[in-house]
C-alpha cells in the first residue's frame, strides 16, 4: 500500500536506480547503523512533535472544552461535537467545500490535456511554456488574490467589460452568493494547473518509448495512442493528484479567506470548513468549537481518503 | 581501539553542534521579550515595548516615544506596528502567554474582554498622586475604559461621525450644500438629484459598516443597540429597527446608493473619493486619508449628519493601556502618564492624524485639515454615545453585521434582520458571566 503512494516521478526513476522492490528481504542493519538512522531523524522528529503532533494532540483534548479568552478552558464532553452535527452553518459550509472539492477536480483533465500538448515532441519554447503554466504555483496566494479581486470587479473588472462587448450583463462574481464560490474556483484551478501539469509530464516521461513505436507499427493514430497507452500508464499519476487534489481543497482556506472576506454579503455561501474553523476559533473566539470541526473535518478527510484507496484498484495499472 | 575513539569524537561533536543549536535558539527567545536584562525597573537603563496597529499613526507615535526619551534618558520606548489584520489574533496569544507588549493600543469593543482577563494593569491605584487626571479626558472615553469601577485605560483619541459630501457634484447638480440644518428627508431629496445612472453616479454610498450607519442612526431614532447594563439587545425595538431601515431604504427603495455587492468589490470610500457617489457617512478619521487623495482634497468637506427623531451619535476611540504582566511596571507607567498628558496628546493633534480625548486639544486638530470643516466632528461629540460592546463583543459583532448585510442585500426585511440579531446577541450575553 505504502510503496504505491509514491510519486510516480520515482517510479519512473526506478529504471536508472533500482531500488529494492516491496517484499524483498533486505540486509538487516548492524545495531550501531539503526542508531546513527535514529540519531539523524532525531531534529526532524522533534520539529514534527513540537509544531504538529503535540498541538494535534492538544487541539483533540480541547475539542472536548469551552474555551477561555486567555488559556482557561473547561471540560464540557461531547457539547462541541453535539453542536457539529447540528450546526447549519457548518452543514452550508461543507456543501460549499464539496462544490469547491468537485470543481478542482475537473481541473485534473484540463491539466493531463495540458501536459500532453507540452509533451509533444519538437514543440518550440517548450520550457518557456512550462515555466508560465508554473509560475502561479510560485506566485503568493496574496499576490494572486489580488489580482483576480481586480479582473473580477463587477463594476470596474475586465472580465465584465469583456463580457460587455457581447452584450452580456457580468455579475459581481465575488460579492455575488450565487457565483462566488465557483469564481474562487476557478482561480483554484489556475494556480494549481502548472503543479499538476509538472507531475504528469513527468508520469508520461517515464513510460517507457517503445509502446509507442510497437503501437504506430500497428497502426494507432495519435489519439488511439494517448487513450490507449498515456492514460491506462498515467493512472498512477493521476490517481495520486486526484488524492492531494481532494485533500488540498477540503482544506481550502487562503482563497476564500483573500478574495471574499469575512463581510462580503456572499461569504455565507462561500466559507469552505477550515474558513469557518478560522471565523469560531479565531474570530469569534470559540476555541473549543472550532477544535471540534477540526476533527469533523479530520474525520472526514480519512473517509475520503480510505475510499479512495479502496476505489483506486478499479482503476489503476501498475505497469 | 582507534575507530571506537573516532566515533565517541564524532558523537561528542554532534552532541555539542546539537546543544549549540539548542542553546541558540533559547537566546532568540529570550532576547525577543522586549524586556531585557533590566530587572525591577528603575536601576538601570531599561527598554519597554509599545504594540500599535496603524503605519501612520505609528511613526507619530515614535517621535512621542522619542520625546519622552529626552526626558526620560533611562527609558527606551521601542514601538512595534502589527498590522490590524493580525494585531487581535497576535495580542490575545502573547497575552495568553503572558508576553504582551509593556504598553499598547486598546480599542473599545475588545476592552472588557481583556479588562476582565486579567491582562490590563489596574490603574486605579497608582492614579493619585499621579500626573493623570481622568477628568481632564472626554467622559464618555473614560468611562469607556472604566471597568467594575476601575480605570484601566488613559484615553487616547476619539473619533465621530460626519456627512462628508462632494463639493463640485453638488454645484454641477446646482443643489445647496449639505448645512446643519438639513433633515434626512432633506439628504434623501439631494441624493435623488445627485444619482445618475447614465453616468454610473449615485447620491451617497450607504456603507453597512456599523458605526458609518445603524450605530450613527439608531441613538438618533430612539433606540439602543445594547441596553445600559450591556445585559440585553435593543435591536428589537421599533425605534432601533427604523435606525436600520432608514439605510436600507437608500438602497432598495430609493436607489440611490450602490448595492452592496457594489460596495462589496470597490470599497465605500473609493465610490466617494473617485467622485462616483455625492455623499458618505465617513468618521472623523477620514479626514487625514482624504487629504492624501488629490480629487478628495480638493472637493470634500464635511456637515453634521441630517437630523432624525433626536440628537445622537455614537463615538468610538482608542486607549493605552499596560499589561498587568509587564516585567518593567514602573518605566510603562512613567510612559503611560506621559501619552496620557496634554503635550503627548496635542502631538497627535498637530500632526493631524487624530482627534486626542484630552479635553481642549482638539482644536488643533481643527486646525490641522483647513480645507475640511472639521469643527463638524468636535460638536457632534456632545451628543456622542459609547461605542456599543460587552464582556466578548467578538461573539456577535461579525455574525450580527453579516444579519444586517442580508437586508442590505434585500434578502431579509430590516425587521427580520433586526430580530436576528438581537437573538445573536441575547444568546452571546447570556453565555457571558
């Protein structure tokens, strides 16, 4: 299971590198090596402790409290839990971050097609076509914010004075509850194209050539050739997008938080759960809540997730 | 025997690398306290922080720290500006941690949330015999950082509300400036003229900020937003609900404001200072951003707002205040009674960026802004009342204005918005103690 989460970029290593396979017996460690291993994770075990695992932990036991201003807290059992499931405000908020998750996903094909295109033999300028297709992934959510709170201005924006030359009336699609949070989408999309398009030419870099040569002496056309060998061989790529993809936008935060704000009129319908998280917890001062749909979210991450490991073996062809 | 000596040699080194590190670090925290190696104040020169949230009023506060140098030359104030957006969230940490800054900037929503903490020093105390004389500050700021009888907060600033208009749209439009005469019905007859759709301009810019609308209007129709004894909400009220739907009418029954959305995408102020709306609610702040805008200069100023059912207002405004955890007390109470003096007080006045709560300076904040008629915003204060806020006022301020937001947007009616929140609020106070 665990070898199989590995980037494929490794995998395609693997032909240069052999790495021992899953299952073979390695050479056990002399005692004085095992000591040296743990001696050199020892710095990160203890970052990982103090800055993640320890406030887990803590977040956990709090969820279980009322939260004082300054550090008191009292235990109040399942109280915070109780109110999770019937809190509506909540239910709209994973209902936003569900239509936020399934819009990112389509966002996966648009990369693999983009990917292909600049994967193409021959192509001229190629790597100044993949550095713009990356460079959102480097900008600051700040910077991009920014810049797409101006493109979609209703009143001033040029993506409404271009839907003007044909007569189309644009909404304020950020201030808009009814566009807002596919408006937050769409930006999602687009910085997030160039990663996945980085992952997949280098998931179709690493099938091995001579598929293609075998499959052109058959015959196949470019299009035959691209469903039947890249997809079917690029599932492994695509299965680990789709699992980050997924993880990354039930975690969604940065976007609604910089582009709509806590006193648009369509933030309501546009807070995702970790925006609503920030809102109790930091906001309105509600720790203990706020750790509560911490762990809701938690909880719901690992399901998904689970799923789809189970649902990845209908798909994905390991070689 | 040589390989086993390399090896202890090599663990010896990680060892000490790693406890260099380790060792490092602690210094960097240490070091990062302000505080220093001091002691108990008083022997010794001794560095105490002040915490502020404003990049302009900053550098105006250190050259009133540096002032207070010269006089002080063991005292070394060092000014640290945390942005607004993350001064609350940065403040209630290090107070938790018992690291707030030796001085620092209060506001009143957030007051009794911290008096009540225990993270503000008890001033009341130390006042007699002391420089400060709480009735030389405006009475509604001092009673605004009263607490259970105690005073933990020198007044600051003030601040109040005016009918900032455009100059050059009402003569193109050829109707009389706004005077202190003027009714609302008066403000809604000119903003009726002044909105031009064909040009994309509107008569005023009815912002849903709370204290630039229903804070303004509601002590001006009879109501409360929060009874006197901060237990209960009067959003439900008659009187409080005509305070919230005077606005709502600018925008869904007279159009003569853009909508929220509108408002939403380009900021209220920018719909004023561009000259695409006539008229705004605008505090007296303003005054010292307006000037910065060349068109805003040149064609704002500033009448009292239109009269409703009463006189009324509602005045918000800044204290210092010192942390009761403060590891130099008596150097940050030497610096408190000097921000709280007239000459401290006036400095802010004179560099014009705000109106000082000493009692008889606000003149030369008057006269900092000629091009504006500021005097506007001192005479308001006699009707001024305390900005609404309770024991957590962060439990139904927000919730509460996105309620108000829906009637703006014309999705509730200002009575259902209205009853929304005062059951936000009710429900906030009841789980005060």
């Amino acid at each position: 299971m665990t070898s199989q989460l590995v980037p494929p970029v490794e995998q395609g290593q693997r032909r240069s590198m052999p790495l021992p396979r899953p299952g073979t017996k390695r050479r056990s460690l002399r005692h004085g090596d095992r000591y040296w291993a743990y001696l050199l994770i020892v710095p990160t075990a203890i970052g990982l402790t103090v800055f993640s695992i320890w406030p887990a932990l803590q977040t956990f036991y709090f969820s279980f409290t009322k939260w004082g201003t300054f550090g008191g807290h009292e235990w109040t059992g399942f109280d915070n839990y109780t109110q999770v499931v019937h809190d509506p405000e909540l239910l709209r908020s994973l209902w936003n971050t569900v239509i936020f998750s399934v819009m990112t996903l389509l966002g996966i094909p648009l990369s693999i097609g983009l990917a292909a295109l600049l994967n193409t033999k021959g192509l001229r300028w190629v790597s100044v076509y993949r550095a713009v297709y990356f460079l959102p992934v480097v900008t600051m959510p700040a910077a991009i914010a920014l810049v797409w709170k101006l493109i979609y201005n209703g009143d001033t924006g040029i993506l409404n004075q271009f839907l003007a030359v044909f007569g189309i009336d644009g909404p304020h699609w950020l201030s808009d509850p009814a566009t807002a949070i596919y408006a937050v989408g769409i930006v999602s999309i687009w910085s997030s194209l160039g990663y996945n398009m980085v992952l997949f030419i280098a998931g179709m870099q690493s099938i091995p050539g001579e598929f293609y040569e075998a499959a052109s002496i058959d015959g196949a056309g470019t299009w035959r050739q691209f469903f039947g060998i890249t997809m079917p061989l690029l599932t492994p790529t695509t299965f680990f997008v789709t699992v980050i993809t997924v993880i990354n936008a039930l975690q969604a935060f940065d976007l609604v938080y910089l582009m709509v704000g806590k006193a648009s009129p369509a933030i309501e319908e546009s807070q995702t759960v970790v925006y609503l998280f920030y809102a109790k917890g930091i906001l309105q001062g509600d720790g203990g809540y706020a750790a509560a749909i911490a762990f809701a979210l938690l909880a719901l991450i690992l399901l998904i997730t689970a799923l789809q490991f189970r649902a990845q073996k209908r798909w994905v062809h390991y070689e | 025997m040589t390989r086993t000596h390399s090896k202890t040699k090599r663990t010896a080194f990680i060892v000490a690398a790693g406890l260099a590190a380790v060792t490092t670090l602690a210094a960097c925290s240490s070091s990062s306290d302000g505080g220093g190696g001091g002691g108990d104040g008083g022997s010794g020169p001794v560095t105490i922080s002040y915490g502020v949230w404003d990049d302009t009023q900053g550098k105006v506060m250190q050259q009133i720290a540096d002032k207070f140098h010269e006089a002080h030359p063991d005292i070394t104030v060092k000014v640290q500006i945390t942005p607004w957006d993350q001064y609350w969230t940065k403040l209630q940490t290090a107070a938790t941690g018992g690291a707030a800054p030796d001085v620092f900037w209060m506001n009143e929503s957030n007051f009794a949330t911290y008096a009540s903490g225990g993270v503000l020093a008890n001033l009341s105390d130390k006042l007699d015999g002391s420089e400060i004389d709480m009735s030389n500050y405006i009475d509604i700021q001092t009673e605004a950082y009263t607490f259970d009888g105690s005073v933990y907060g020198i007044p600051k600033d003030i601040d109040s509300i005016g009918l900032w208009y455009n100059k050059a749209l009402f003569a193109a439009a050829g109707i009389a400036e706004p005077t202190g005469d003027w009714t609302w019905d008066d403000m809604v007859a000119a903003a009726q003229k002044l909105t031009d759709p064909s040009k994309g301009q509107y008569g005023i810019v009815a912002q849903s900020a709370p204290q630039q609308s229903y804070y303004s209007t509601i002590p001006q129709t009879g109501g409360q937003v929060i009874s006197d004894d901060k237990k209960s909400s009067g959003y439900d009220t008659p009187e409080a609900i005509k305070g919230v739907q005077v606005w709502v009418d600018l925008v869904n029954k007279y159009n003569v404001s853009p909508t929220l959305q509108q408002m939403t995408d380009t900021d209220a102020d920018t719909w004023f200072t561009s000259g695409k709306a006539a008229m705004i609610f605008e505090g007296s702040w303003a005054a010292a951003e307006f000037k910065e805008i060349p068109y805003a200069a040149e064609n704002a100023n500033v009448a009292p707002m239109p009269k409703l059912d009463q006189p009324g207002g509602v005045s918000n405004g800044l204290g210092n205040v010192m942390s009761a955890k403060s590891e130099q007390p008596e150097a940050a109470w030497e610096f408190l009674q000097y921000l709280g003096s007239k000459e401290a007080e006036t400095a802010q006045a004179d560099a014009g960026i705000v109106m000082p709560a000493y009692k008889g300076t606000t003149d030369s904040w008057v006269k900092a802004f000629p091009e504006f008629n500021l005097q506007v915003f001192v005479d308001a204060l006699e009707n001024s009342t305390q900005y609404p806020s309770s024991m957590n006022s962060a439990a139904w301020q927000d919730p509460i204005e996105l309620e108000f937001n829906k009637a703006w947007g014309g999705e509730l009616t200002a009575e259902q918005a209205a009853a929304n929140a005062a059951k936000i609020m009710n429900d906030a106070l009841a789980a005060e103690k």
